[in-house]
C-alpha cells in the first residue's frame, strides 16, 4: 500500500441511534484513509460520494479477489458464499440474469396489490389490539418476510424460522459457530425446497432458479443455493431494519410527518430520503480489490490492494448534498448509494422501494397521532450489528 499515517480503528466506536458517525466529517476533506478492521488486512476507507461511486462502478475493482485473501472484516469468520457478492462480471451477470425477471419494473409492480393487501391485514391486526404495539413485532419483521417468502414460494409455518435465521446470519454478535449453524440449516431447508421443485414445479422463484439450474444450465445448483442465502440477508432482513428506521425518523420529525400526511403525493420522494438520511448499515459493504494501480481519492491504491466503502457516508457527503444532517422530504440532489452502484446495484430495488412506498400510503394516513410510546432516550439500538436497527419500535396512536 502506499505510505500513509497508522490506520485508523474501523469501524469507529458506537454512538447509538441513526446519526452517522462525527468522524466521518473529518475525513470528507482529506485523501483516501488507511483502516484497520477488528479481523483481516489492512484496507483503505472510501467516504466520500464521487470515490464510492468510482469503486463500485469501476472494472478495475473486483469481488473475486476477495477469495484466498484475509478480508477486512468485522467478526472472525470470513464471508465464503456463491451468490451474486462473491462474484465479478461475467459470472455475476449470468447468475443475476438467472433470477432478475422477478425482479423487474413490471414484475413489481404487478406484485404491489398483493403486497398491499398482506400489509393492510398487518395494519389490521395492530389496530384491533390497539396501542401500544412494537411496529417490529407488528410489522416490520413480518412483511418483508412474508413479501420475500412468498416470492420463493416457502409456506406461511415456516417464515417464523426463515426470520430467526437471517437474523442470526447478519449478526455481528453471534459466535463464528453459531452463524455457520444458522447458515447450515437454512442450506439443508433450501436444499429440501429444491427437491421438492424438482418434483413438483410452481410459479415461484425458486422453481425459476431450479429451472435454470436444470433444464437450462445457466447456473449450478452451489450458485443457486448462493443467490437463495443472498435473498435471505438483502430480500428482507435489511427491508425490515429500514422500515423501523423509517418509522422512527418521522416520528422524531414531526413537521416532515405532518407535512407527508398533507401532501401524500410525497411519498416516493419521502422513500428516497429516508434512503439516504438513515444509515441502514453500520459499517462498510464488502470489500473491493483493485486489479491494478487506481488513483481514487487522492491516493493510489496499488494493485491488490482492498477498498472498503461506507456507504452510510457517502449519502451525508456535503460535497453531494445541501445540508446532508437535515432530513428533508422534498430534497432534491443526485441518487443516494443505499442500493449499490454499477454491476452490483440492487436486484430487488424495485421490490425494496415499493414495500416502503405502500408502507407509508397506507400508515401515516390511517394511525392519527401516531408517536413513540416510550421516551427517545430509552429506546435500544441492536449492538455491533451489521445492520442498524432499535430492538424494538414501541408506538402508540
């Protein structure tokens, strides 16, 4: 690596809540910065909007190398896996194309009403038993659950179990052991919903999978058992984390509530700043390895070198935005980089902003007065996670 100061402790201490980090404001203003992760090598940290936005777009920064080298990570065990993150073009685009028709414009919004219809009978519940409710419990885990399940065409019994796993898989607190026997029994149930496929098709995504695994020789079965492990993290365990957090910065925002409740032709916009004001992630996505000498940032990053990017900062970068600390519904400004940029940008963005959407269509309208139902300050913000997310949301209406 090129000569720098001794790397900085990445990622930084907790601060508890959504607000990112201070210390990132340090470094919008200074070159590519060296960080030391808990586990692994060495890496450089890009911040800023316009870097992050170069390293996931740029060929000459590739996933694949990650193999065989020691990751800069946050817990001990390295991310192994056959999904769309272990993978650079070409093979990335042939997996991806294995199941991105469900993915599609048209594809979601054919799915919306459905959608519609699961989170009004959520909605339904949680007013018959009347507030308090933990929106969590109520909501935010069950519909993307149900949402992605039904998708991969997993019956209703079994969503409880799908969650439970998931959220052990992106823990950052849960042992090395443990995630890998969380990861194991998610595998042996995929491979028994495969089997199943083979003897008796569906019209669901998994029987797509296992048609182009099949009959079509797009993908192996170790890939599509990778994009199903993929599905289980970014198909609803982040959905449920940004939804509380959705929830919770508009009630801690009351002018922007009210003026969402006025004026619901809004809420699309409102998705997108959610996006980008709440750090859904509270460290950096994988790591990106350059393929040869790039100048990023300031620096040059040689050959062989890893890059880390924090997405969470990029979003606040003032060099992109007016004022990134002020949540603003009807701000305008360049795309946030919440999905992703480039060859890696999001599959189930289509699905992800439309579960939001009908989230807020249907909630701030129907739950008047709708508040925390405990004090801001007791909340509990899940510890050392990957993601970033209250234990629970209790509210009352």
């Amino acid at each position: 690596m090129s000569e720098q100061n001794e790397p900085l402790s990445f990622p930084f201490e907790e601060t508890g809540g959504i607000a990112i980090h201070p210390r990132y404001a340090e470094l919008y203003d200074k070159p590519l910065v060296r960080v030391r992760m808990p586990y692994g090598d060495d890496a450089w940290l890009a911040t800023r909007h316009a870097d992050i936005r170069q390293v996931l777009s740029d060929p000459r920064f590739g996933i694949v190398a990650t193999r065989g080298q020691d990751q800069p990570r946050a817990r001990p065990g390295a991310r192994v896996g056959d999904g769309l993150f272990s993978m650079d073009p070409p093979d990335h685009t042939r997996v991806r194309h294995a199941a991105a028709r469900h993915f599609t414009a048209r594809r979601i919004h054919l799915l919306r009403e459905r959608v519609r219809e699961m989170a009004e009978g959520l909605l339904d519940a949680m007013a018959a038993a009347g507030p308090p409710a933990d929106f969590m419990t109520a909501y935010t885990i069950p519909l993307p659950t149900m949402v992605i399940c039904d998708l991969l065409g997993m019956p209703p019994e079994d969503h409880e179990r799908v969650w439970a796993w998931g959220h052990s898989i992106m823990s950052n607190t849960a042992t090395a052991e443990e995630v890998g026997a969380h990861f194991a029994a998610f595998m042996a149930y995929m491979k028994d919903g495969v089997e199943q496929r083979r003897r008796s098709p569906g019209d669901d995504l998994l029987t797509t999978l296992v048609q182009a695994c099949d009959e079509d020789g797009q993908i192996t079965e170790r890939e599509l058992l990778g994009l199903t492990a993929d599905l289980l993290g970014a198909g609803f365990i982040t959905t449920t984390s940004e939804l509380t957090d959705f929830l919770y910065v508009l009630l801690t925002h009351p002018d922007q509530l009210g003026l969402l409740r006025d004026k619901p032709e809004l809420v699309p916009g409102a998705v997108e700043e959610l996006m980008r004001f709440v750090p859904a992630l509270t460290a950096t996505s994988l790591p990106r390895y350059a393929t040869e000498d790039v100048e990023l940032g300031g620096v040059t990053v040689a050959a062989g070198d890893p890059v880390l990017v924090a997405i969470s900062a990029g979003n606040h970068d003032p060099h992109a935005y007016d004022d990134p600390g002020r949540f603003d519904i009807r701000r305008e400004g360049p795309a946030h980089l919440t999905f992703g940029h480039g060859a890696h940008y999001c599959m189930g963005s289509h699905l992800a902003r439309m579960e939001m959407q009908v989230t807020l269509e249907l909630l701030v309208p129907r739950f008047s007065g709708i508040r925390l139902a405990v004090p801001d300050e007791t909340l509990r913000w899940q510890p050392s996670r990957l993601i970033n997310c209250p234990e629970e949301l209790p509210i009352a209406w």
